[in-house]
C-alpha cells in the first residue's frame, strides 16, 4: 500500500496529511504524541484528490467557513479505536463532550481509561475532532498536539 502525503501551513503549525487507497489516514502537528513522521518510502502528492480536498477544506476550517468536514476516511485502528473514533464524529462543531460521555456513546461506560487512550491515538486530528473532549469538571485534558492548540482548536470553533 503506497502513502502519499503533503504539508499544508495552519494557524497552528504545518500539518502532515497522509492518505491511502483514496482515503485520508492521517493529520498530524510535527511533534506531537503519536507522531507519525514522514517516512522515506511515502510519495508527495500535493495533487492527490483526497490531500488536495482535505488542504482545502482544513483551510476553510482555519477560516472559520466550513463546519463539517466531507472526505473519505480510514484511520487504522482496533475495533475498540474504531468505536472511538466514530463517536468523536457525533461531537457537534463548537460543542464538548467527555471521556465519560463518549465511553457512554459506545455501551462501554466503565473503559473510561481506555476511551481516553484510543482518543490520544486518534491519527486523524481536527478532522475526527479529539480536541472537543474535556474532562468531567470542563477543564482542558490530554491533546495530543498540545493543549494549547486544542485551547486554540476549541476557541476557533465558538467563534
């Protein structure tokens, strides 16, 4: 399976985008928890249909245009990532949620733990929106990308 990639500039930092068989995989910040770094084996693609389409809509994103993001995805995962992963698409744009609330989402309300491990894990940051989570008592909890992007992320998005 070939990974192609591009770099996009953010307010936040240069995004690697990674995608595969049509599909993104991967939005990742340099540095951050679970960084995937780009490897010598992957082909830049800035002309890909699905990296080209995912710069342009996490620029519409960035400039407060677009809401919802429209873009084939497949994050590699276990199943129990995957259930994850899924709920954290239902945290509406400018909302919050909970690790609680999402381990509730998916009939697991006791892997609370866990639930907050496969959100760290997340491979596709912003677009599957890990950094709406916070914790029970409202406060800002565990971002890979940092918790000041995510303070950021959050502000963007309540306008």
């Amino acid at each position: 399976m070939t990974t192609l990639y591009t770099e996009m500039k953010s307010p936040l930092g240069t995004l690697l985008l990674t995608a595969e068989d049509g599909s993104l995989v991967g939005v990742h910040f340099p540095g951050q928890k679970h960084d995937r770094p780009r490897q010598p084996h992957w082909q830049h693609a800035n002309h890909d249909p699905v990296l080209a389409q995912a710069r342009t809509q996490l620029a519409e994103y960035f400039a407060g245009r677009r809401a919802r993001f429209d873009l084939p995805l497949a994050a590699r995962g276990t199943p129990f990532q995957q259930a994850v992963w899924q709920a954290l698409l239902a945290v509406p744009f400018g909302g919050t949620s909970t690790y609680g609330a999402i381990a509730a989402a998916i009939r697991r309300p006791r892997a609370v733990r866990a639930v907050g491990a496969a959100i760290g894990a997340n491979p596709i940051g912003i677009v599957v929106p890990c950094h709406r989570i916070i914790g029970r008592d409202g406060s800002l909890t565990g971002y890979a990308g940092g918790l000041d992007r995510k303070a950021k992320l959050l502000e963007l998005e309540r306008g």
